[in-house]
C-alpha cells in the first residue's frame, strides 16, 4: 500500500497499489516497482496545525520500490494550490527509506516543498525548505499501529514532531475505513513551542477497480498553542495505481 498526503495531521490517506516486478534480483527476492497517481481535493488545507489555504487541489505521482520482504524505496511529487481567494501554491518532492524488522518500520524520509504566494495564505509565514527527520511504527496488531515522526525543518528552522494511532478496519471486501488520531508538539517551529495541536482523521475507501480507489474524509485539528485554532475540514482522494 503506498500512501501519498501533505495533510497535517494528518495526514494519512489509505489507497492501493499494484506492483509489477523487474527482472533482476537482491537476495533472491524480485525488485518490484509500483506507481501511483493521485488527485485530492480539501475544504482547508491544514498542515501540521497551521492554515495554508482555505480550498485546495493537489495532484501527486509517487513511487516504490520493494528492495526485499522488509526494506522499501518510496519517492514522489506534488502540486497543490488554493481553489478559493488567491495564488497560494505549494509544489514539492520526497524520498524515503524503510526497513521492517519484526512488528516495527524504521523510515528515514527527505521532503522538499517550495511554496508561492504564502503571503496570500492564512499562514503567510511559511517558507520554503528542506524537511529532514524519520518515523518509527510499531504494529500492535492487525488493525491498529502507532507511529512517532520527528523531524526538522529549514524552512522553519524549527523542529517538529507527531505521534499518533491509525486503525484499520475492513468493511467488505472493496471498502475500509482509516480513523487516526494524535498530538504534536513544536520547537521554534515557526513561533510555537510545546504542545501544538490534536488531530483526527476518519476516512472511508472503496476500491473501484484492483487499480482505482476514490477515498473521501473528514478531518479535526484542535490547536493547543495559543496560535492554533480549530478547525473541521474534510476532502476526497482518487487514486490510480500502475
């Protein structure tokens, strides 16, 4: 399963994926590559607690490559703007490294996001930059896992990390839901420090097709910090996988 979201939170956005296999080989195991297209759209665009827009669309192409049974390469692009007052957009690239050893992922991750406009936006302070850090997940059975991500930003020169629950639950046998909840907690992240916002998602997927999935969502930011607000917001996804 790859999953591709800027969301804040969020974000977590649960579709599929179908992979084909190459011909060479790394300790006997195929390398597969697969792709995913995936376009969404949001009432706000909230990221990490913070406002960027109040409409946004986004399309994203992203990537992974199975090096083994337990150790993944995944990459991709985005670009997102504002759909409602103003230019704010926001384009950006990552790669990623992961390695599963028994019930928990270790992800080393490198993002790049350029925005445009930010002083359009709700949160005209954003700047463009490198985003550097991890996540460990821990499985604690079949439908729920944890997941801690730290990481720092340049853009921000800040840190920022988030820890949260994800659980999974199959409907039949072309539908799920996703509901995530966690909390976050900033260090000079653009003026806040401490604890900084709460965040929920609850997402339902349908599988159209083994290749196609449309996953519509709803989501909760409840700010902590004296700067962060509240907001309910909610989207859609649809996913292609190749």
């Amino acid at each position: 399963m790859i999953k591709y979201l800027t969301l804040t939170t969020l974000a977590l956005a649960a579709t599929i994926s179908t992979s084909f296999s190459q011909a060479s080989q790394r300790d006997d195991a195929e390398i597969k590559l697969g792709f995913e297209a995936l376009t969404s759209w949001r009432s706000e665009y909230i990221y990490r607690g913070f406002q960027l827009a109040d409409n946004s669309m986004e399309f994203q192409l992203g990537g992974q490559v199975a090096l083994s049974n337990n150790e993944t390469i995944d990459f991709g692009f985005h670009h997102g703007t504002a759909t409602s007052d103003g230019d704010f957009s926001e384009t950006g690239a990552y790669i990623d490294f992961s390695k599963n050893i028994g019930d928990i992922t270790y992800t080393a991750k490198l993002a790049l996001r350029d925005y445009s406009n930010t002083d359009k936006a709700p949160a005209s302070n954003f700047k463009s930059g490198a985003d550097i850090g991890g996540s460990i997940r821990w499985a604690l059975n079949e439908d729920l896992d944890f997941t801690t991500h730290f990481s720092y930003d340049t853009g921000a020169d800040g840190f920022y990390l988030e820890s949260k629950f994800s659980y999974y639950k199959n409907i039949d046998q072309d539908s799920y839901i996703t509901l995530e909840t966690g909390i976050s907690a900033a260090a000079d992240y653009y003026s806040r420090d401490g604890l900084n916002h709460a965040f929920t998602t609850l997402e339902y997927t349908y599988n159209i097709s083994d290749a196609v999935s449309v996953s519509p969502f709803i989501s909760a930011s409840l700010g902590i910090d004296d700067q962060a607000d509240n907001h309910l917001f909610g989207g859609v996804y649809f996913a292609v996988s190749f």
